[in-house]
C-alpha cells in the first residue's frame, strides 16, 4: 500500500491549495499521486443533458464513464475511506483532504487561534501547518500526543520533502 496522508483543518484554511501544491510538487519528482476528498454537503459532477445524466436519472445505481485517457465512476451511495484507498493502492501516494476521524497520518492546518484546539483533539497528527508565524519560529507544537513540527503555511517544498523523506517511497 502507498503512504496515505490526511490534510485536515476547519472550513477555509487551506486543504485544498496544500494539497493540489503537493500534487504539483510530487508530480514534479513522478510520484503519482492520488486524492481523495471529503464534502459535507451533497456534490453532483454530472450535469443535465449529458449521457451519464440520463443514466442516473433512468435509476442507474452506478454508472462508469471510460475514455482512452480517463475513467470516472459515479455511485448512488457513499463510499467508504478505506475502500477508496484500495481502490488507489497502485499510485505511489495517496493524500486525504477531510475525515477527521479517520486514524490515518495527519497534518491539520491552523489558520485561527481556534485551530490549536483541533489539533490537540485529533488522534495520529504528525505535523501542523500553520498561518501563524509564532507558531512556525517555534518550530514545533505540543499535543497530547507528543511533539510534532509546524510547518509555514507556504512552506510547500519543505513539507513535501519532509512526507517524502520520512514517509514516502
């Protein structure tokens, strides 16, 4: 299995641009990457007057749409975490953006003074992020798991390195 990261924070504090910049980044040293995304809210790729959007609204259940470049599946059901990370057990990583609860590695971003709390209440939280420069002179954040490395928010090649290095392939 490849190594599989949770990027992890409060609405707005960065998941996404974190990672689609250590996309980029891996990507640049061919590590293939894979992503899965958490959304609270209900989301629909499908749009009305294509071929897969008759399909789901016929009743399809499920419905897999295959290109010579791309494949995409669309269920009628939610898909658990670990069967998506068995899905992607080829790539050479796999980054989490969401689940919390889940108790794969994290990095949580902190961009408010509230964000410290999450940190400290999160179970495996191996490093944080932070939009704070006190926390990132510090260079490091007690939690109630141990001491952990803060990373700068724009600290992007430091922090795809130190997942490389210490926890990639």
């Amino acid at each position: 299995m490849p190594p599989v990261w949770q990027i992890v924070g409060y609405k707005n504090s960065g998941k996404t641009t974190l990672v689609c910049s250590l996309v980029e980044r891996f990507t640049a040293k061919d590590v293939r990457t894979a992503v899965i995304k958490h959304d609270a809210h209900d989301f629909d790729i499908d749009h009305p007057g294509t071929d897969s959007y008759r399909h789901r609204k016929s009743g399809a259940s499920a419905i897999a749409l295959v290109s010579s470049r791309r494949t995409a599946v669309i269920e009628e059901r939610e898909t658990g975490l670990d069967e998506l990370i068995g899905r992607f057990s080829d790539y050479d990583f796999i980054l989490v953006e969401g689940f919390k609860q889940a108790e794969y590695p994290k990095l949580v971003i902190v961009r408010s003074l509230e964000d410290h709390a999450l940190a400290s209440q999160l179970t495996s939280v191996q490093a944080v992020v932070s939009w704070f420069a006190a926390d990132v002179v510090q260079g490091r954040m007690e939690l109630q798991q141990g001491s952990v490395p803060v990373f700068g928010v724009d600290d992007i090649d430091r922090i795809a390195e130190w997942l490389l290095r210490n926890h990639g392939h």
